[in-house]
C-alpha cells in the first residue's frame, strides 16, 4: 500500500501544488472563506467527491467510503482561513488582496487534505471504512471553527472515529516530521483589564490615584501566581502584550488598559488561574485606593495527543519516510483550535517540516516574508493518505 500511495501522491502533486498557490494568492480572513471553500469544493466535485458545503458557515465536509466495506472512521482535517497580515514576499502567486496573507500555511494544509483525499479517493477499491476530509472556517479567531463544527455534530453525535491533523513549521528542516504524544500544545485565554484611580496633575501625586502606579505592582503581583503558585511540571505563561495610559509627562491619566494572554497545560489549574487572577489583580488596586475590571475570554483548550494513535502514526511516518526523518518534538505554548476536537475524540496532531533557508522558507509563521518549501507538499499528502489508510484498517 505505500508504493500506491505514493504513486498516488505523485499523480495528484500538480493539482496540491496549483491549489495551494491559487489560495495563497487569494486569501480570506476567518469565518470568510467563501470562495477558498468554493474553490475546494469544485475540485473535490471534479473528482467525483461529494462534499457538503456551509458547515459551520464556510466549512466543508468531504465523506469517502472504502469498497471493501467494514472499517475504521477517520476525519483527515485543515483549515481554510488566512491573516490580516501584508504579505511582502516577491512570488508570482503572491497574495492579491491587500492587507491579508495566509502567513500560517492554512493554503498548504488544506491543499494537502485535498490531496490526501484524490490518493484515498483512486485507491478506494483497497480499503474498507470511512475518511471524511474536514476543512473548518476561522482556526485564527476566537471561538475558532473547530468549537463550531463540533456544536454542529459535524462528525458525528459523540463525534465517530480518530482525527488526524498536521501543522507545517519552519522550524524542522523539509523532509522531517515531528511527534509529541500527551499534553502538546496550551491552553489560550485572552485577558482584558482596566484599572481605575484618580487622574490629575503628575506634578500633585498627593492629590491622585495613580493607575500607572497601580498598574505596575498589579502586573508584578500577577507574575508571582505563575512562579510561586504553578506546579513546577505544569508550564504556565502569563504575558501583557499592550498597555495603555493615556497621560503626559505632566498628566496622571484617571484609567490604564491592559491586554494579555494566560497559556496553560493543565485545565483544572486553568481554571484555578480564571479566578485568581482577577481576585488578586481587585485586590492590588483597593488596597492602593484604586479598582479593577478584569475579564477572562477563555479560548482554545489544551491539545491532547492520544498517546496510542500518535504512537501509531509515528509508526506510519517512520514507515514511509525512515526513521531517521521522524523526530520527537517538545511541547509548544503556541495554540490551536484542533485542540477542541481532541478533548472529545482521540487525536493526533504532528509537525511537518518546511524549513530550507536557501529557499527564504524559514520565516516565523505570522511573519509578512513566512513562505512554505513547496517539496514538502508531497510528503505531507502521502502521509496522511497513509495514516487515513492505516487507520481505517485498523
């Protein structure tokens, strides 16, 4: 079966990369892609794939069945969404719409799912079960497409089978794949918070309540839940990224805003932090004469890697690529909204590698000059038409 699939994958390595070029050059922002999933249902219905269209507003679903009968359940999955980032890359296929890039390879995700599915799609006479090939809106954007596809019991009411994603990163060479079984990827909240004083002449501090003041014991106060409250074992980051007092040199502004992000491993401590910080954030503000609003947004959860399906398809990378290219990889803070998924399913989610300084593709993702090494394209495609395969084999 991998000589198939990798005649498989060679056979449709034109249209993955004339798909991924095409949506790179015309993204769109979350929960707008109407003509990315356009685009991706006309070549699904070209190959004879039905797909259902408006899922979770601009989210499709593709279902491919076996003619072998009996088998597993598989979800193959991508996201379809771009940034609000100016691309200033100089390539033929550069973005066309100003101020919107797809800086994070949604476009080579999905172009690779779409793939996959063409592999899986021409060898269905050698397999038995179901593969649905999911590509959900808004991965960038709170509450993230992920939760709505969910609520809309996409797949299935208790949500049928395993899940299988891959993210691409620069920061693996082309070529490698990276695994990490267990607690993966944080948990992000987004926090918003406003201290009050009393504003007036910098000159009069006597005759002020100092929110500037305030707001510099408060974020001090704060970072001391992460160092002396936090489990050693249980990674923790609390980061202000924008603060923002409307004073002067001469002026003692009446509030001060603040905007940051909590990232967690551990929901319960999580959850804890949900009430602390606000607790300790009012409490800092009245005992200096002040008050606090502090708001949680709560986001994306903890992503979980079933450790016996990734155990699994670490086997299958290893198969189809040599062991020497399958690499473990360290848990990340960054986060992802496949996360949701698999809190309620068992779930895998790898790295594959894009990196290649020579070819200017080892950018940071969400930076204007990120760009994708193309020859990884086939490599990721091949491997999740494998998984797929692997899977519904059981």
């Amino acid at each position: 079966m991998i000589e198939a699939v990798r005649q498989g994958t060679r056979e449709v390595q034109d249209q993955v990369l004339a798909v991924r070029r095409h949506l790179h050059a015309h993204p769109e922002l979350s929960f707008q892609e109407h003509d990315t999933a356009a685009h991706v249902a006309g070549r699904l219905r070209e190959a004879g794939i039905e797909v259902r269209e408006g899922v979770a507003g601009t989210g499709l679903i593709a279902t491919l069945e076996g003619g072998k009968g009996s088998g597993g359940e598989v979800t193959l999955r991508a996201d379809l969404d771009a940034l609000p980032i100016q691309e200033l890359n100089d390539l033929p296929f550069k973005s066309t719409v100003p101020g919107v890039m797809h800086a994070c390879g949604h476009d080579a995700h999905t172009a690779m799912v779409l793939g996959a599915g063409l592999v899986l799609h021409a060898l269905r006479k050698d397999w038995g079960g179901i593969v649905r090939l999911l590509f959900q809106p808004g991965e960038e954007k709170l509450p993230g497409g992920a939760s709505l596809m969910l609520k809309e019991k996409a797949l299935g009411d208790p949500p049928k089978g395993v899940i299988i994603g891959q993210h691409i990163t620069p920061e693996l060479a082309t070529g490698l794949v990276g695994f990490h079984p267990g607690p993966f990827m944080a948990s992000a909240d987004e926090l918003y918070v406003t201290v009050k004083g009393k504003g007036g002449h910098a000159a009069m501090p006597h005759r002020v309540i100092d929110p500037v003041l305030i707001t510099a014991h408060l974020i001090t106060g704060l970072q001391q839940l992460v160092s002396r409250r936090a489990k050693p074992g249980d990674p923790t980051v609390l980061s202000f990224g924008k603060v923002t007092a409307e004073g002067a040199t001469n002026v003692i502004p009446d509030q001060v805003k603040l905007e940051g992000t909590l990232r967690a491993f551990n929901e319960e401590w999580r959850e804890e932090l949900h009430t602390l910080l606000p607790r300790m954030a009012e409490g800092i503000a009245e005992a200096m004469g002040g008050s606090c609003e502090f708001e949680v947004r709560k986001g994306y959860p903890v992503l979980v890697n079933d450790p016996d399906l990734t155990g699994r398809l670490r086997g299958v990378a290893e198969d189809y690529l040599g062991s020497d290219r399958v690499v473990t990889i360290d848990r990340r803070m960054g986060a992802e909204d496949f996360a949701y998924y698999s809190q309620v399913m068992p779930a895998c989610f790898w790295r594959l590698g894009t990196g290649n300084a020579a070819k200017g593709s080892d950018h940071a993702q969400h930076n204007p000059h990120f760009d994708v090494d193309e020859d990884a394209l086939p490599i990721g495609t091949g491997l999740m038409a494998l998984a797929a395969l692997r899977e519904v084999k059981g």
